[in-house]
C-alpha cells in the first residue's frame, strides 16, 4: 500500500492530500473545484475509499499499447490464432489468461492490402483502454471526432500517413458497449520476426488507424 | 450520408445532441471550435488523473455505481455551449456530479456548500503563501 500512498504523493505536493490535494498557491480552475468537491464528498459519503482511489490511479498508469501491440503481434507470426483473435477477440484474448470479462465488447478490423482501416468515437470518446492504454487528447477532441468521418483521407494526411486513392478507408465508429481497434499490415517479410521485437513496432496509432507500424 | 450544406442547417436549429459531432464541422466552427487536430502528447493534470480514476471506480468498469450509459446520458443534455467549452475530464466531472445529485449520493446543497469549501480553502491557502 506504501507505494500507492507515495503514487499520489508525487502528484500532490501535500501530506494531507485527502481533502487538500493542490493546495500550491494557484487559483483552481473550475474543473479543479468540481474534482476535489466531488472526491471529497464521495470518501465522505464513503462511496469510495482513499485506496481505492490510489489502486484505480495504478491500475490506469500501469496500461498501455504495448498489451495491444503484444496481441497483434502474435497474431502475426500465428495464423490460427490470428483467425481466432479476429472472429471471437475477447475470449482469444481471455484464453491467454488475460481477465477482461468486465470490459466492453471488443472488435479488431485488420487492414488489407486494399483495405485501410481507422477508429473514432463521434459521439463520445469510447476507446478500448485495455489493449491501448488511456486515449489519446486528439483521439477525443471534437475537431478529430467531427472530421474522420467525413473526410478521413486528409485527416490521415495531417497525421502523416497518405493513403494511395486506389484504397478504400473505412471509418469505424466505436460505442460506450462496442469498441473497435485495428490490427495494421505486417511490413512485408517481418513475420519472422520474433514476437518481442514485432510489439515494438506495433504503435499505439497504427492499432487506431491514424499510423502504420514503424519499419522493422 | 449528411452533406455540408445541411450540417450547416442543423448548426442554427441544433436539434441534435451536444455530444452529436460525426461529421459536423461546420457546427464546430459555427461555436468557434479550433478545427485543427492538435496532435501534441498532453500528459494528464493530477487533478484529470483523480477525475479519471473517479470515473472508472464510479462506472460498471468498477463499483457499477453509476453505469456509463448514465453518466453519457447526463453529459449529452449539456447545452452545445457548454458541451464544446468543457474539457473532457470537466465534462465527465459535472456529468458525475449532477448524476449523484440524482441519484441522492449528495444533494445538491451539499455539492454547492462543498464547491463553495473547496474555494475558500484554496483561497486561505493562496493567502498563506503569500503572507
């Protein structure tokens, strides 16, 4: 426990971070106000609890893309459990020995040699944490949210990546229940490559169709 | 398929949700919303780090105390005003907030009476420093 209490610490600056926890002199904001308010009055009200909130706090920063890089990366290098992972995604994934029976439906769309895939939520900013990690500031703006439907071509172009006419782009809409991600091309000849060096080249933003992964 | 011309129209009657962006970027530029996709890394603020984690223990993701449908819900009745101005980690904030007012794990005199503490202490606090 020691170490969630110094996790929140280091955020702090305070010892009596419980019901002071930014107290360094600058006017909060109202976001501010609205967060140590309702934290306060749901420890009060015994909601949640101070541990809880430091677990929550760790469970959070200890996710990242490099889960979903490791997925698509076996897939790669394994056929049948690529066609596993495609067809039925959370219970491949849970056949690993990976507890995700609480989160959201799960869907990967693989890219193809005609076929390029990218992910948004427009209504909201529903992302599949679990395998990337915590989303993206972009990935919920409302300029990305509002123009990769309309126009992904040239939102692809300011994020770098031109995607040839000849291909088609489709747009996924993730939902609070359903939550889609990408599984990108494998660079050619690098399916024999060992896994471990394979997940380092899987990027966050080819897993959501805005990059492709790094050459090997 | 929406075209641009009658995206414009739903700018001025709104009929749509605030949450309701797909595709509507003149709505966004009509509210003076940058239109640009800035790109840059923005590490959480410790104060989106707590709202973060609030948000996760308090949706079916953890305690299921207020299902995220819910908490959607509450956010999408946000004039288009508000919903556009906010932050996402201040949406997902006043969202919480004015379901646990509904659903009576506070009341609203008590959300008001705590805001109003936590900006006296933060006051007193800057006086200290200063003094």
């Amino acid at each position: 426990m020691a170490d969630h209490q110094n996790y929140i610490h280091d955020h702090t600056h305070s010892n009596d971070h419980a019901t002071h926890p930014d107290l360094d002199g600058h006017t909060l904001s109202d976001g501010e106000v609205w967060e140590a308010a309702l934290r306060e009055l749901l420890l009060e009200k015994g909601v949640i609890t101070l541990p809880e909130l430091n677990d929550q706090m760790n469970r959070t920063a200890s996710q990242s893309a490099t889960f979903g890089a490791s997925i698509i990366a076996k897939a790669w290098t394994d056929q049948k459990f690529k066609k596993a992972l495609l067809a039925n995604p959370k219970a491949t994934i849970a056949d690993l020995g990976h507890d995700i029976s609480t989160m959201p439906d799960l869907v990967i769309v693989e890219n193809r040699v005609d076929v390029h895939n990218v992910v948004v939520c427009t209504l909201c900013s529903c992302y599949p944490r679990y395998m990337l990690g915590p989303p993206p500031e972009w990935y919920r703006s409302a300029a990305y949210r509002a123009r990769v439907v309309r126009d992904p071509r040239e939102v692809l172009i300011e994020f770098g990546l031109n995607i040839s006419a000849e291909k088609t782009i489709r747009v996924y809409d993730s939902t609070a229940d359903l939550r889609y991600m990408v599984m990108p091309l494998c660079p050619p000849g690098a399916e024999h490559t060992p896994v471990k060096h394979l997940q380092t080249i899987i990027t966050r933003d080819s897993m959501i169709g805005v990059g492709l992964p790094r050459l090997p | 398929m929406t075209d641009d011309k009658q995206a414009k129209s739903h700018t001025h009657v709104e009929t749509r949700g605030a949450h309701d962006l797909g595709g509507f970027l003149n709505h966004l530029l009509a509210h003076g919303i940058d239109a640009r996709i800035s790109r840059e890394e923005m590490p959480k603020t410790p104060y989106e780090e707590r709202a973060d984690a609030m948000l996760l223990l308090l949706s079916n993701a953890g305690k299921g105390f207020l299902n995220i449908h819910a908490m959607r819900r509450a956010s999408e009745q946000f004039t288009h005003e508000d919903y556009l101005k906010l932050s996402y980690y201040d949406r997902w904030l006043k969202a919480m907030a004015a379901l646990c007012i509904e659903t009576g794990v506070f009341s609203d005199h008590e959300w008001q009476a705590k805001k109003q503490q936590v900006i006296l202490q933060n006051k007193a606090a800057q006086k200290r420093i200063s003094d």
